[in-house]
C-alpha cells in the first residue's frame, strides 16, 4: 500500500468470500521502530461483513519517502449478518503488510508551523526556555524563510548563569541543522553550523557561534534569520537548533539549547 501524506487516506478492506454471510472484527496496527508514521481507523462499523479501516499518514516521510509495517488481524464473531449463530462462522486471520508514504509537498506548498513539543527532535533534551524562543516560519518549501528571536531577560530568568557568576560572564549564540541520511546526499545523519560568517558548513570542534561576547542585558532581543529565501523541498527531516552559553563546551554539558524547526 501507498498513501501520501497530505493526500486521500488508504482504505484496508476485509471482504467475505462469495456467499459468505459471517460477520467479523478486525483490527490493524503499525509496527512501530522509531517514530510512528500511520494512524489507522475504523471507517465502518464492527462487527460487519465488510470492513474497513483508513489509513493516514501522522507526519511527513523522512526523505519523502518512508516505508513502515503494519499487522492486521480479524476474528469472524460466530454470527451472520442477520444475527443468527453459526459454528461454521469461527474463521480468523492475520497479516503483516508493508506501507510506504510518500508526499505531496511541492515548491508551492506552505511551510508548516514549528513543532509544539521537543519530542519531534532527534535531541529533545535542551533545557532553553519555551518562554524565550519565538520561532517565525514563512513562505513556502521552495522560498522559505524562518526567523528566531531570543528574548534575553528570559534566555536568562532560569539563573542558568548564576554558578558562573551572573553579571560577569559573556556568553555566545550557537545555530546547527541536523540533515538526516539521505538527504543532500549524506550516508549519514549530518550536523551543520551557521557561523558568524552567516554561510552555513560542516560542524567541528569548538562549535563556531553564531554570535560571540553578547554581555548580560546588552539587549533585549535577538533576532537570528536561519533561513532566508532558501528552497527546502530537498531537506525534509532537517531539525534546526539554537543554544547558548559560555563556550560550546558548556552549552552542551549544562544543556542550554533547544530544537526550534523541523522541516516536515
């Protein structure tokens, strides 16, 4: 089976053999490794001769394309359609079938809203403020834009600084994409970095910062544009992420970053 995402629902169909009248139930799940891909419904009522489950794509495929497994089982009820026994209606059954969503994204297509939970992210556990960050995609995959401001009063209200010395210490801005495999032709998941130089490379050690030296209420606001005018239809599945800290080193050790876009 194929189904898109952001297209027409598939349909499972469990159907009698011909002069058959036995009801049944039936049930599918996916086998999930990773992340779920599918939701997968009733769309008639059970029992019943037919039935019949929908099947919907959760997310955008990983590299517009992603292929999961799914079990469906049924039971016949030992009724027929008009209600009355029979022993003869005690059939059942069970099957492993594999799904592939594709998508319908095209350059056209809007950008979706940020993620409203870290959970979506390959690394969920930054501990930047949800208070801090407001993340602004526009445009489309083949023009996108995506703009994040930092509001510094409260980058800092967690007194994440304190042990360092809290009007004393200078700290930096940090920007990474993580691409998975497959995309821009990686063999593997890839980090890249927008440095000062605002082009974008291969991440190294130390991180390059975005923004270096920014004292404590230097300013109220940040303003970091990630994407400006850039066709993302071929980087589906990258995670963009910003941070901060004293260096990289203690940015990552004290977990002072966070996921703010997915491109899905």
């Amino acid at each position: 089976m194929t189904v898109n995402y952001g297209g027409t629902p598939g349909t499972i169909s469990i159907t009698p053999a011909a002069g058959e009248a036995c009801t049944v139930t039936a049930q599918a799940a996916e086998i999930v490794a990773g992340t779920a891909l599918l939701s997968i419904q009733n769309s008639s009522p059970q029992p019943g001769l037919d039935v019949t489950l929908s099947v919907a794509p959760l997310r955008q495929p990983l590299n517009n394309s992603e292929t999961t497994s799914v079990r469906l089982t049924w039971s016949a009820t030992g009724n027929t359609v008009s209600g009355t026994t029979n022993a003869n209606c005690n059939g059942s059954g069970a099957v492993t079938f594999s799904v592939t969503v594709g998508t319908t994204i095209t350059s056209t297509t809007p950008l979706p809203p940020p993620p409203t939970t870290q959970t979506v992210f390959t690394v969920p556990t930054g501990q930047l403020p949800t208070a801090a960050v407001t993340v602004s995609p526009s445009g489309t995959y083949g023009n996108a834009t995506l703009v994040v401001t930092l509001d510094l009063p409260k980058v800092l209200a967690d007194g994440s600084f304190a042990e360092l010395g809290q009007f004393a210490a200078a700290y930096n801005i940090y920007v990474a994409a993580l691409v998975p495999s497959g995309v821009l032709g990686l063999p593997i998941a890839t980090w890249f970095v927008l440095p000062a130089t605002r082009a974008w490379a291969t991440l190294s050690s130390p991180i390059a910062a975005y923004m270096t030296g920014l004292a404590q209420n230097a300013t109220d606001r940040v303003v970091i544009t990630i994407l400006q005018g850039l066709n993302v239809t071929g980087l589906v599945g990258a995670e963009i992420y910003i941070g901060y800290g004293t260096s990289d080193t203690e940015m990552l050790s004290s977990g002072r970053y966070r996921g703010v876009y997915k491109v899905q």
